[in-house]
C-alpha cells in the first residue's frame, strides 16, 4: 500500500520509489510492482532508452485505490486515540 500512496504524487522511476519508501530491498520491490502491474493497480512504462528508463504509475484503478486509501488514513488518525485506549484496556483485562 505504500507504494500506491508514493505513486499517487505522480509516474517514479525506480530509484525514486526506494528513496521514498525508505527500508525495503530491490527485490520485494520488485516483486511487488510486478504484483501491482499483474492486478492492474500499476503502469510499467518502459521508454526503450539506453541507458533504461523505467517508471511506474498508477492505473485508474490504481487510483481509486489510492482515493480509499486516502479515506482509511483519514479514519486511522481521527481514532487512533480510541483504538489505543482500546488496546491498553485489552491488555489490562488480559495480561498483555
């Protein structure tokens, strides 16, 4: 799901994408952008240039995704109190 946020702020080459998602290898990187690609999420535009030039955007599909995604954030942030104060209460009655 990072990806598709990073994405969201417009077309990235690759490089671009491990600076921006900090702690994460090449390789499930490019996992996951082949997965996002294969489901439609994700634009692999190659541009058939030497040296490579590679980058990535987000279907309209992709987007829609992007736009809920924007709306769950929204919903984690304003409950994030409840949901903590949830969690301590769990972990009291439970020993946690």
């Amino acid at each position: 799901m990072l990806i598709i946020s990073a994405l969201d702020q417009g077309p990235m080459r690759n490089a671009a994408l491990m600076r921006k998602l900090g702690d994460v290898s090449q390789k499930m990187l490019t996992q996951t952008l082949k997965e996002l690609e294969r489901n439609g999420l994700v634009i692999r535009d190659d541009k058939q240039t030497v040296p490579p030039h590679v980058e990535y955007r987000l279907s309209s599909v992709g987007r829609s995704l992007s736009e809920t995604l924007v709306v769950l954030d929204r919903w984690a942030e304003t409950h994030f109190g409840e949901l903590d104060a949830a969690r301590e209460r769990y972990d009291a009655e439970h020993g946690g």
